[in-house]
C-alpha cells in the first residue's frame, strides 16, 4: 500500500494583535503647599557712631573765658585807665593766662596717654593730624601767653590802654573784647586792610 505524502499544511495562526493595556495614570494630586509667611527679616541700623572731634579752644575762645569776670562798668567822670579799671584788667589778664596754662598742661598729657602707635597707616595718619592740630593751637596760646605778660607789664609801667600806632585810647569796649589789644580799631582796620593789599 502506498501513502502518498501530502504536504502538510501549515495552518498559520494569525495572532491578533495584543492590545497594549494603557495604564491610565491617575492625576496626581497636588496637595496645596501651605506657605509659611515669609518673616521680613530689616536688618538693626547699627547706632550711629557720634565721632567726637576734639577740638581745641581757639585763642579767640578763649578770651571769652575770662567772662567769669564781669565787665568793667567806668564810673561817672573816672579817668581813663584810673587804678580801678587797671586793676580789673590784670584780674582778667591773670586769670586768662592760668586758664591757657591749664589747656597746655591738658594737651601734654593728652600727647603723652595717646602716644601709643598704630599699626594702620590711616588710624596712624589721623591720629597724627590731631597731635599737629593741637600743637599749632599750643603754640598759638604760647605767643598769647607771651602777650599777656608784656600787657601786664605795660598796665605796671601806666603805657597799657593807649594806641601804639596814633597814642589816642584803645577804649574799654575794645579791651574787654582782646584785652592784649595794643592798637586802637581805626588804627588796627588801616593796618588789615594794608594787609589785605599786600599779600592780596
């Protein structure tokens, strides 16, 4: 018997196609953000520092110390620079050059505390500036102890009071303003305004 070979045949099985499941995402919530309230942090304003400059008494300053002492008031008819107004002005001309002398014996001793120094050029240069600005002012009340001394002088030889320039009277006004005045104002005016011409 004979057996025919039949082709066999190849059933193909078409697979349907494999519906990919989508995964719905489910929406994320967003849970509300509670936000804290932002605290306004204002930086503290560091107090002010109140810089204290030093300054020393001009010598035209210092003349109103001696308004310890009342000024003079002339009686009715007293003669100009009588024993009374010289007196007076020695009260005012010693008790000036005492409180010059304190002020210079102050600033020694200022010079000599503060002598320490700095490490930085510009605390170094400062504090230099201050030393050379109270030296100049020293000096200044130097040369006006040194006329107070020759007014006093002039008060004990009766020349004190009287214009050098034109011999008329200084006036009590004027010497009460600057009691080392040695001219009288119109003679002192002529003599700035020659000066103001001259450097000018």
């Amino acid at each position: 018997m004979v057996v025919k070979k039949t082709k066999a045949t190849k059933k193909t099985v078409k697979k349907a196609p494999v519906k990919k499941a989508s995964v719905k995402k489910a929406p994320v919530k967003k849970s509300p953000i509670k936000k804290s309230p932002i605290k306004k942090v204002t930086a503290k304003k560091a107090p002010k520092k109140v810089v204290v400059k030093k300054t020393n008494k001009a010598p035209s300053t210092i003349a109103n110390n001696k308004s310890k002492i009342a000024p003079y008031k002339p009686k009715k008819k007293e003669k100009y620079m009588s024993a009374a107004m010289k007196k007076h002005f020695i009260a005012v001309l010693l008790l000036w050059k005492e409180h010059l002398k304190d002020e210079m014996k102050k600033t020694f001793d200022h010079l000599k505390t503060k002598g320490e120094t700095y490490a930085d050029p510009v605390d170094r240069a400062s504090q230099e500036e201050e030393f050379a600005f109270e030296l100049r002012t020293r000096d200044r009340e130097r040369k006006l102890i040194s006329k107070i001394a020759t007014s006093i002088e002039q008060i004990k030889n009766d020349d004190y009071g009287w214009c050098e320039s034109c011999g008329d009277e200084i006036g009590i006004k004027r010497l009460e303003a600057r009691p080392t005045a040695t001219h009288c104002i119109d003679c002192k005016t002529l003599d700035e305004i020659k000066e103001k011409q001259l450097n000018g």
